[in-house]
C-alpha cells in the first residue's frame, strides 16, 4: 500500500466523494437480499453498519437502526461480503481468515475492528463532476449486488485481489493469488452507479443498475445509458484478509489454498451486498458537495470508532465460524 498516502496527499485540497471504514457488526449465515426471511442463508458472511440488519429488511432501513459500526455517524446502510477461509492441502479442514482494517486509515479512524473500508465517490477518486452530472443518493428501500457466487469465468471489471507484500499492494488481478501473501489478501467491490430511476431492487439484485466502468480502479465511469440513465454514487468497498498466520501452511508450488463460503472452484465467485441506510437526507448533501471526503463534508458528522465498536446485533444462527472445522457452515457434504 505504498501509493495509498501520497495519491490521497494529492487529492486532499479537492476531497471529492466519503471514504471511512466500518467495524465488524457480525459475521453470521444471513442475507436479507438474496435469501430474504431464510434462517440461515446458503452461506456465511461478513456484515458491516447499522443493527437494523434481520434476515428480512424492507423500507427505511436508516430510519429503524439506532446505531452504526460505521464512522459516519449518520450511515445505518448495511454493506456484506461473503467470508473468506483456508482450506488444509493436507486434510482438508476449514479455518475462517480474520480480516483486519485497511490502512492506511484517515484521521480519526484509529480503533477500528475488522470490518471494511466504504467509498462514495462522485467522478472518480480526486474529483467531482457535480455540476455536469449531479449524483442521486439512493432512496430508502434501495439494495443491490455485484458480482455472483456461481460465476465460474472472469468477473466485469471492479472485482479484483491483490496480494500484500509488507506495504505494497500488487497488481489487481480476477482471481485469488498463486503464492503467499506476508500482508494479507486484499479485495475490492467496485459498483455500478447507473440507475434506471424506478426500481430500489430487481430480481437478480442488479437488473436496475447498469455498470458503465470500463478498467479497474478509481475512475470515472462513462455517461450512463438511456435504459439507466440516473448517475448514483460509485459505491466499493475495500476489504484485507489476513491470511498471513496460514502462509506456512502452504505448500511450495501448490495451487492457491484459499475459498469463499460457499468454496466454489476459484476466486471468481466473489460478490458483495449492499442496502441503502443513510438518514434522511445526509447522503445526498455529502453528494451535492465538492469538499466531501475526509471530514464527512462538515454537516455529516463523525463517531469515534470507540462508540461504533459498541453497534451489535444478536446472534441469530447457532453455529461454529472459528476453530478448524470439517466442512464450512452450511456445507455439510463437504469434508
């Protein structure tokens, strides 16, 4: 991550769009989106935000939580991955992989716990458009997906890992690195941000937006089409698995030893959920603002990451994540 300080010292005096992390909320087989009211869902994942996410969530999500692992004290939305784990060459066993924040963080973000980093940008990562394009926040109800569990060829462009090396972060790549990562695996969900103007959600969970960006990274996504023609914010989300205590593990020469939790065939499955929460009207004034990214645009108000530690919910799943396990939750015929 050796870039990161200086392009975000070269971006500072513009300060276009909100980048803050979110804590760990909990990591359970729920997934209000793609299996809403099923307890458990197929799969186990990573959950970040308020402590209005339930198996079933419709409406206002923002309007129900009382609290937020997110920095942005104002952010109850939810934002999911699935989990990541290593799989023993030797036999076979599971072992969840903790994540830890992604650094370097920005002033004020010391003490988070795990969880993620979140951007809503406007343009791309140093500039806004706001004025050609004006940006959307999404309304109450509003959810979407990226990426898919079953894709078994290359993802679209945004979904990528890299490989930590001390403090570099790597090439970005389609599919989990070929040898160990003394830093950790990073992943990144890019997205879409065109939307058709009428439908918070569709059947597949991204019918009604519409992916414009052409290269992986922090550009800006060209004009979007008639069909989806309202530009939102460019949501991603930013992960690190430390998949370091397990390098040792790790035969030399053997294929890539880690799964998501459904496990798959590759690293192309990766997908992650998203479920609008702001309160009221605070995304939209951060989006209606140039000056929006390290101090949450002055009226967006900040919350330790002492205070967002404290956002639980219950635990609704009865089941082992940690330890070595024979099979991932869920996915009892395996061994």
């Amino acid at each position: 991550m050796k870039w990161l300080p200086t392009a975000l010292s070269l971006i500072a005096p513009v300060q276009a769009g909100l980048r803050f992390p979110c804590s760990t909320l909990t990591i359970q087989r729920l997934d209000p989106v793609v299996e809403p009211g099923k307890i458990p869902s197929t799969h186990l994942h990573h959950i970040v935000g308020g402590n209005a996410f339930n198996v079933t969530m419709e409406g206002d999500v923002g309007a129900r939580a009382t609290c937020t692992t997110c920095q942005m004290s104002e952010d109850f939305s939810n934002y999911w991955t699935a989990v990541l784990f290593f799989k023993d060459p030797v036999n076979g066993t599971y072992h969840r992989v903790p994540n830890v924040p992604v650094q370097p963080l920005l002033g004020g973000s010391n003490g988070a716990q795990g969880g993620l980093t979140v951007y809503y940008t406007q343009f791309d990562l140093s500039r806004d458009n706001i004025k050609q394009q004006p940006i959307k926040a999404f309304q109450p109800g509003f959810r979407m997906t990226v990426g898919s569990p079953t894709a078994s060829s290359k993802p679209h462009v945004g979904l990528t890992y890299q490989c930590l090396q001390g403090m570099n972060r790597g090439a970005e790549m389609s599919d989990f690195p070929t040898k160990p990562c003394s830093g950790g695996i990073f992943t990144t969900h890019h997205f879409p941000a065109c939307w058709d103007g009428k439908n918070l959600d569709s059947p597949d969970h991204q019918s009604h937006m519409y992916n414009t960006i052409t290269m992986n990274g922090f550009t800006n996504a060209p004009a979007c089409p008639a069909t989806h023609p309202v530009r939102m914010p460019q949501v991603t989300f930013e992960t690190v698995w430390d998949t370091s205590k397990f390098n040792s593990l790790w035969p030399s020469g053997a294929p890539n030893p880690f799964v998501w939790s459904f496990e798959g065939t590759s690293g192309f499955g990766t997908h992650a959920d998203y479920m609008f929460g702001w309160k009221g009207d605070s995304l939209q004034r951060a989006m209606d603002k140039s000056e929006c990214f390290y101090d949450g645009c002055g009226s967006i108000t900040k919350q330790p990451m002492s205070t967002a530690n404290k956002c639980t919910i219950k635990n609704m799943v009865s089941e082992q994540t940690d330890g070595w396990l024979t099979a991932l939750p869920g996915m009892t015929n395996m061994k």
